[in-house]
C-alpha cells in the first residue's frame, strides 16, 4: 500500500501501549500520543554479491560480518561505492504485549530499488521504485518481546526498471542511467498503530472566484477493525496566521476490514494567496472519531490557494502573468548520495532560493518530503517527474514497463498531490516520445494524471525537439504545455542557433507555451574545469537573453545547480566521476557561474543617489524597481522590505532603516538620512530587499567618496552590484 508521507497521524486510544514504547523504542514523543514509532536507528548491514542470503535463511537470522548503521543509508558511499546488486538490512525491536491488538503498520519512506521484506522471518512484502512510501500490515507477525525486520534490496538496472537502462544511448556501448545508483533504505522507516480506523490520506482541491476559494477534500478512510464501523469525520482549516477560519463535518460508513471515502467542502471568503516568492500555507487538519467520540485518528496537509493557469501561451499565478527561472538539483552529495538528510537539503534549497528559482523540475524522480515542504514554503512552482530516462520505444511499448510507471506516477500523487508547490506532472524524460509507441505511453500517463488528478497539467521533457532536423512532433499537441531541453552550445549545436530553432518552435507550436526544461554548458565541451565554467557564463546569459525574447518561453531551468555523480558525461578517460555542470561543485564550493547565474536572474533592480549639501553627504535617495512582464525572470512581488545600512570610512553606523515594499508592480522610491558626518568623510552604502520568505531578491552596494563626488544636491553613485 502506497502511503503519503506528508500527514501527522495521531491515535489516542493507543496511547496504552505507546507509553510503553516510548521508553523501549527511545523516540521522543511529546505526551507520548503520536503514533508513530520510529526505527531509523540501531540497524545492521552487509552485501550480498553471490545473492546467496535468502538460501542462507538470513530472513531468519542475522549472518556474520555485518555492519551498524542507522537510516536513511545508502551503500554506494566508501568501500561499496559502485557496488551493484543485492543488499540486506536487519533491525531488531521490542513490542509490549499491550499494542498487539492494535493495527500495526511498517512503513519505508523510500528504498532503492526493489525490495522484499520479513518480518519474524516471514516476508510480509516487497516494493519496486526507489523514491515513494510504501507500508505494510506487520501486526499478525508480530509478538510481545523482541521482534526482528530483514530487507533484502537489489539496485541493478534492467529494460523494464525505473530507472532502467537507456536504451536510446545503445549503439554508444554506454547504456548507464545519467546518475548514481544509491541503493539503500533512503529515507525514514517508522511503525504505526491504530485501533478500530485510520485515515489513510486526504486529497484537497482548491478553487477560486468572485474573492472566495472553494476548499473541497476527499478523505480516504480505512477500517482495520473485525466489526463494521460509522465514524464521524470532522475538518478546520487554519489559516497562515495559526487561526481556525472554517470548519467541515461528514459521517461516515466502512465495512469490517474495507476501505471508504468522504467528501468534505469548505468556503474561505477572502483567502491568503500562495504565490510566487510568497508561500502562504493553509493547514487542513481532520479528525477521524468512532461513535462513542472517541478520537481514532488524526491528520494534518498544508496546502495554498491559488490559481495556475496557461492562456494564450503564457502562465498566469492569481491572475498575473509570470515568466519565471531556476535550476535542477539532484538529491546526492559526496556524504549522504540519495540518503540525504534534512540539513543537507534544507542548505541547498537555501541557496537554490538565493538564485532566484521560483520554477524547476525539480529533478528526474519523486523528491524528499524536505524538498516539497520548501519550495510550498518559498514560493516556488515545481514539476516532478518518474525517472523514465533515456527509453527507447521498445520499452515504451513495454505493458510491464507502463504498468510500472503508472503505479509509480500514481504513488506520486498520492503522496505528494497537496503541496501547494507543483502545477504540472512530467511523465518521462529524453525518451522516443516522438514514436508511434511513445506516444502512446505519454497518452496513457495524462489519462491516467487526468483521472486521479484532474487539477494539474501534464507534460513531458524532450530532447529530441531541440536537434537538427527540426520537424514538428504529432505528441507535443498532446501535452498541456511543451518542455524542452535545449544545449545551444552543446549538444543541440552552435550557440547562435537558438534563434532559428525559436522560429520553428514558434511556427510549428502556434498554441504551445513552452519551458525550457535543461539548458547549461556541460564541462566535457571544454578542456579543463576552469574554460568549461567561463562557457557556461557566456553561455547562459546569451540563452536566457535569447529566450527573454520570445514571449511563448514562460521559464527555464538551469541543468544543473551541483555537480553529481555519474557513470555518463564525464572527462575522457574517466568511468566514473561527478559530471562538471553545476554553478557549484560536488562539495558546494562556488563557481564563478554562481555568481553571474545570480546577477541575471534577479527579479528586481535598485539603484540610488547621493544626497550632498554644503556641509557634505547627507543621506540617498533609492529607487526599487520590479521588471516588466516581458522580463524574464518577472512576477508581481508584495510585501517585500528594503533593508539599508550606512557605514563611515572606520566601520562606524551611521544610520540604518528599512523600507515596506507594499507593491512593487510600481518603482517606489523611499531616502535615508542621517546627521552629516563631515565634508571629507567617505561613505560605505548597502541596500537589500528581502522577500515575504527572508530570501534576499536584489541589492546594491555603494561608495561616497567626497574628492570624486563634487558638491551637487543629487548625483548618481555609479552603483556596484554586489
């Protein structure tokens, strides 16, 4: 069973036997009232490369020469670095007597690739994807006392895997997906208890009109009793502020040991918008309680009002045309690979969002719960995709390959569905979308994403659209929106013939908007790391200034913000390696191109002037000004705040003040003064204007010097950009 990974589940009748658990499980629970347990620490590990361990009975008992470790963990770090094949992860736990005659669930947050699982030695499952929650029903396997876990995991490729091998890249003799395979348990593993029913997730929709939103949810709830059940099923919505602002109640019917669905509906008569730059987030939180009122279950899924729409080739957030930028980012570093922790992400999104991303993929496969909750948080408009890289037709046409894909890309959804943050799925990647068969399977993934969730767009990334010769593909007109990867510089040819390749996008696509879903200059053009990155500045700025020009490009996306590792794309000679493409490398350290990646992509402009009388400087007038809709990037920016700070020649405050932004789809204008600090005195000047988010959106540095500045009221101050 797929399980969402965003909701806070609560069981109070429970609570019994979790107080034991508390102490026995060491896991911190506030009141000891959450029902989640959790099982990331005190595990053992060790390959098994003549995949010898289910003959051998380790499903049953622990073998020698293994090693601790504690999840999320991924092998393809350190000695089994490029070790593919099967793996095996053991953990033992106690459970009190007292919780046995509650549903007891094991839950995986994500294991890579496929797995089968034990539990006291009888295997209870397996799951195939490397990147979305699954669970199963462990509590029939279970007995009071020490009980024991043992996953067994594969991480070879295959035709019909995802990711699988590219068999578009066959006749190169390098078959190799274009990133690391970090088999492993990489993400959280957890148990849950429930008694009577659960609420297995919530689906929230949102609409807007007249200045109202529509909140409608569907609540998904599971029976896990014996006997048939009525439960009432009650709903508040609290508002960005932390108030209660509606509130939804529905009964509801479930047979013993079935699964039912209710529909709740709630209306907010002047909501707080999400928006670019400006996540505002609503919580949604349900309480599922049995007849007697007692609560059963309890959860909690932020979500944004908000409204996305494309028209007449251009992307609409609330009304408002935007054109919006970013970049990708693979979940690996040199430390964690795929097995990232929260800190990890957390850092490279800070400094993603200080690129000024509001749009990316993100990647090629379903991202960390960590990753959503940012981008929901910051602003920021995703699209995420399942890895279907590189596949040729034949296994396009695959039924177990579509099969696969679509139990992944419905996993997806499931999870991820309410995050504010995505407006669109993509269902593959560079793969022979363009044929007869790949056509048919793009058409039967938007079926599907239609269906289960009829709200967002559906899209794919394709390369083939960019190279020589150019000719209109009959599946572009099948998608919502065209997204294309576009190595003018590389791959896709000369950097100049951007411009011929937008005329034909424009001729053949006349209904289309299109995003630029990769561009970038990767190192292997280039002779060493240091002219490879001095292209790829040139590179971008003369892309992005190309694709500012034509109105239909509605965003793009920078490949990529780190570099990753890889078997693909590497420097001659090498076989394994990080790929050199991003503004930072591996370990983070920056890149000249960070640097000129930043300056191009801010979404604002600040200049100012000096304000000098005769007695000498005196303060400055500063201007903000956001760009116009044919900007790329460009989009309405409020409550944003001008933060100034004026400093003498000795490092001395002089003055400091802030600014509110309250629109700026206007220049506002605002001065800052102090007491004159002499005639010969020089002047050290730094504006910053911070988003809603505390992301820094743009800003000047600037010098008084009195010998160069002569005695007029106001003059330009010749800005630095910082």
């Amino acid at each position: 069973m797929s399980q969402a990974g965003q909701g806070r589940r609560i069981s109070l009748t429970a609570m019994r036997a979790i107080a034991v658990l508390c102490l026995l499980l060491w896991w911190p629970m506030p009141g000891c009232a959450q029902a989640r347990i959790d099982l990331d620490h005190d595990w053992r590990f060790r390959t098994d490369a003549a995949d010898a361990g289910v003959r051998a009975g380790w499903a049953d008992a622990t073998p020698p020469d293994t090693r601790a470790i504690d999840v999320p963990h991924t092998w393809n770090i350190g000695r089994d670095d490029d070790y593919e094949g099967v793996a095996w992860y053991f953990k033992r736990f106690v459970i009190p007597a007292s919780l046995l005659s509650s549903h007891i669930e094991l839950h995986f947050g994500a294991t890579f690739y496929r797995s089968r699982v034990w539990v006291n030695g009888v295997e209870v499952g397996g799951h195939e994807g490397g990147h979305t929650a699954y669970g199963f029903d462990v509590g029939p396997r279970l007995h009071a006392g020490e009980n024991r876990i043992a996953v067994r995991l594969d991480n070879r490729p295959g035709m019909a895997t995802i990711p699988g091998y590219a068999m578009r890249q066959a006749a190169s003799g390098n078959v190799w997906y274009d990133w690391w395979h970090y088999g492993g348990i990489v993400r959280d593993v957890w148990l849950t208890a429930h008694d009577q029913a659960l609420i297995r997730r919530q689906r929230i929709a949102t609409r807007l009109g007249g200045g109202a939103a529509d909140i409608d949810t569907q609540v998904f709830v599971e029976n896990v009793d014996r006997n048939d059940g009525r439960y009432r099923v009650t709903a508040r919505i609290i508002d960005p502020d932390g108030k209660t602002v509606a509130q939804a109640q529905a009964d509801i019917d479930a047979r013993a040991g079935q699964s039912a669905s209710v529909a709740l509906h709630a209306n907010l008569p002047h909501p707080q918008l999400w928006n670019i730059g400006d996540g505002r987030l609503y919580q949604w939180v349900t309480e599922l309680q049995a007849a007697d009122g007692t609560v059963l279950d309890s959860r909690s899924d932020t979500f944004g009002v908000r409204d996305i729409a494309i028209r007449d080739r251009r992307l609409y957030v609330n009304g408002k045309p935007v054109r919006l930028s970013g970049l990708t980012r693979h979940e690996d570093s040199p430390w964690e690979g795929l097995a990232e922790s929260v800190g990890t992400i957390r850092r490279d999104w800070l400094d993603i969002a200080a690129l000024h991303t509001t749009l990316t993929r993100p990647v090629h496969y379903p991202q960390n719960d960590a990753v959503l909750d940012f981008a929901d948080r910051h602003g920021i408009l995703l699209v995420p995709e399942i890895p279907v890289w590189q596949f040729s037709e034949a296994q396009l046409k695959s039924p177990k390959l579509l099969a696969l894909a679509q139990d992944m890309m419905r996993e997806m959804i499931e999870q991820d569905g309410n995050h504010a943050s995505i407006f669109a799925w993509s269902v593959c990647n560079e793969s022979d979308a363009s044929t007869p068969g790949g056509r048919a399977y793009v058409d039967a993934m938007a079926s599907l994403i239609r269906r289960i969730d009829p709200g967002r767009y559906v899209t794919f990334a394709d390369a083939d659209i960019s190279i020589r010769p150019w000719k209109d593909a009959p599946v572009m007109h099948d998608v919502d929106f065209i997204m294309a990867n576009a190595y003018f510089g590389s791959w896709s040819g000369g950097g100049g013939d951007v411009e011929g390749w937008l005329d034909f996008m424009d001729r053949a696509y006349p209904d289309k908007m299109v995003i630029i879903s990769e561009f970038g200059y990767p190192g292997v053009f280039s002779p060493d790391a240091a002219s490879a990155d001095k292209a790829r500045s040139e590179n971008l700025v003369q892309q992005m200034d190309a694709f500012q020009r034509r109105s239909f490009i509605g965003g793009v996306i920078f490949w990529t913000y780190q570099d990753y590792k890889s078997h693909r794309n590497l420097w001659p000679g090498q076989t394994e390696g990080y790929v050199d493409h991003g503004v930072v490398d591996e370990n983070r350290q920056r890149r000249p191109s960070y640097f000129v990646y930043e300056a191009r992509n801010r979404p604002l402009s600040v200049t100012t002037q000096w304000r000098v009388d005769k007695d000498g400087l005196r303060g400055f007038q500063a201007t903000v000004s956001g760009y116009a809709s044919t900007h790329l990037p460009s989009y309405p920016m409020q409550g944003y705040v001008a933060h100034w700070r004026a400093m003498d020649d000795r490092g001395h405050e002089l003055a400091h003040g802030e600014k509110p932004l309250v629109d700026l789809a206007q220049p506002v204008r605002f001065e800052g003064a102090w007491q004159a600090a002499g005639k010969d005195a020089a002047v050290h000047l730094m504006v910053d204007v911070i988003s809603p988010e505390g992301v820094r959106a743009g800003g000047v540095t600037s010098d008084y010097h009195p010998l160069n500045i002569g005695s007029a009221h106001f003059l330009p101050d010749g800005n630095k950009q910082p």
